[in-house]
C-alpha cells in the first residue's frame, strides 16, 4: 500500500526533474551564428576604411605586350643557338 501511494505522487524527484532539466547548446548555437554575423560585420567595416590599391603591373596594352615579346624572343635567339 505504501508503494501505491508513492508512485501515484505526481510530484515525485524522479517526475519533477526531468521537466525542469534545461539544455543550454541551443543558446551556443544562437551565439555561434551571432558572432559570425558580427565578424562578417566588422570585416566590412574594417575593409572599407581602406583603399583600394591596383596593380596593373602585369596588365598591358596589347602592342606594347607584342613589342616586349618581340624584344625578348630577339634576346633568346644568341642563347638558343648557343645551347640547343
């Protein structure tokens, strides 16, 4: 009898617990994705107090490309015929 009576006890310890058991990930998810969204943030804000520097070092006008070939392949000739 007293064993009916102590498992008809809807407040129990056993009950009770594990409804009142919170988890906390997905809290760190919220924040994980937050704080991604704020880096994202503050990169763009960083990079935009920046200018932008171009390098056209390497990009050219077609005939002065063909002019440079021109005067190298005239160079490489001395060093082909010595070396072939």
């Amino acid at each position: 009898m007293n064993d009916k009576n102590a498992n008809s006890n809807p407040q129990g310890t056993n009950s009770n617990s594990s409804a009142t058991k919170k988890t906390f990930w997905p809290y760190g998810i919220l924040l994980s994705l937050f704080a991604i969204v704020c880096a994202c943030v503050v990169t763009i804000i960083y990079a935009s107090n920046y200018p932008v520097y171009e390098d056209d070092s390497f990009l050219g006008k077609y005939q002065e490309v063909i002019i440079i070939s021109t005067k190298f392949s005239k160079k490489m000739k001395p060093l082909s015929a010595n070396f072939a």
